[in-house]
C-alpha cells in the first residue's frame, strides 16, 4: 500500500520510573498521523520530568485528544527483579518498547535512549519489533526534550505511572518519592525488612541499595540469635 506523506503515522516512545527503586517501570508510545505534528508541537510539551504533576495532568488530557494511538506498557517489579538478574533492564525496556512499536505500527518512530550507545539500542529494538509495517527508527539521547511526540509519550509514561504509586501511597503514606536517593525511602524500606525480614512486593528487590538492606538484615538478625544462643 502506497502511504501518502500526509498520512504517515509517527510515533514516539518513552518510559517512566527506570531509576526508582519502588514501583513499576511504564513504557508508553504515542501514534500520530503526520498531518497532526503541528497540533502536537502546538501544546510546547517537554520532558515530563520538569514539569508539575498538574502541568503534567492537563498536558495528558490534551495529548490523548490529539493522539491517534496510545499504547502503554506496565513492567511489574517482579518482571524488572527477573530480568535485572538474567539479562539486564535494557534488555527488558527494549522488549516492551519494541512490544509498544510494534502495537501501534508507525511509518517512522523516534525512541528516547536509554543505553550509552544509540546504535546498539536501535539494533536491539530491531530484533524484538514484530510489526512488518515499513518505517524508519531513530533513537537518540534526550528525546524526550527534543522530538514533541516523544515528550508526549514521556507525559502519558509519567501519568499512568503516577497513578500507580499513588495506589501504593494510599497504604504507605511515607514511601518518599521511591527513588533510592530518597532518605525516606531508603528509611522506610529498611524499617520495613527489619519488621517483616523481607521487602514489600512494590520495592525492586534486584536494586543495589535494596540488596544491601537485606544483607544487613541478615547480619543483625544473626546477630541476634547469636547473642540469644550465647
């Protein structure tokens, strides 16, 4: 099928929560027909990083108005846990954002890069893509702040994955933010495997900070019994 220039689709693909240690880690694509582009340039998107959980909630009504396509994909702590220990994340955000790709079939898509080396990422994506649509696949550092349909997938990644740690918040109020350079978090955890001898199933036991934790925990609770022996 001959594709017009006008009704090219073109997608952008981002994730949220790759570096928190609590909750899960959302990929999120956005198609859009290439007639669209000034509507999606026309909301002055950005990373969703650097903008207020409001802006970011406001931007996420507009994007879905606009968007053609829309298809996210939610990666459990278990399913991160595993991977971190078998294959490593990339592989793992490579496979849900080729599973994303390949959803929503574009003409050309663009990718925020999560590995050092672009080349090498792109050829990854490339071997878990399953769509046989013709496009073109660039993946680049900083995406998400240089491509408006990549800030938008950023946006919606950013949202739905809001809404999962507020799920976890209405039980655990004092998680912090849930990234392991939080004090609070890195307390609450910790405070947690000292209670229970265990992380709770929303903390990616994988994390090196976590891992510590639970050594230690290890090492007091022999202690402990140590002592009670002696």
């Amino acid at each position: 099928m001959n594709i017009t220039r006008r009704n090219k689709l073109i997608a952008g693909v981002d994730e949220a929560g790759r570096g928190s240690v609590i909750g899960p880690l959302v990929v999120a694509g956005i198609g859009v027909k290439e007639s669209k582009l000034p509507l999606i340039r026309g909301l002055k998107l950005r990373d969703s990083k650097t903008l207020s959980r409001t802006s970011r909630h406001q931007l996420f009504s507009k994007i879905v108005g606009v968007a053609d396509y829309i298809c996210v994909c939610v990666l459990s702590t278990n399913e991160i846990d595993e991977s971190v220990r078998l294959k490593g994340l990339n592989k793992l955000e490579a496979e849900a954002m080729a599973a994303v790709i390949s959803d929503i079939q574009p003409d050309n898509v663009y990718v925020d890069c999560c590995d050092v080396k672009p080349l090498r990422y792109t050829s990854l994506l490339e071997t878990y893509i399953t769509s046989s649509r013709v496009y073109k696949l660039y993946s680049f550092h900083h995406a998400d702040a240089l491509n408006a349909v990549v800030s938008a997938a950023s946006i919606v990644a950013k949202v739905i994955r809001d809404s999962e740690i507020y799920e976890i918040r209405k039980t655990h109020s004092n998680i912090g933010s849930g990234y392991p350079s939080d004090r609070l978090t890195i307390n609450f955890i910790r405070d947690w495997v000292l209670r229970f001898g265990e992380a709770p199933n929303f903390v990616r036991k994988s994390w090196r900070p976590v891992k510590l934790i639970l050594k230690e925990s290890t090492r007091i609770s022999q202690d402990q019994l140590d002592q009670f022996c002696t």
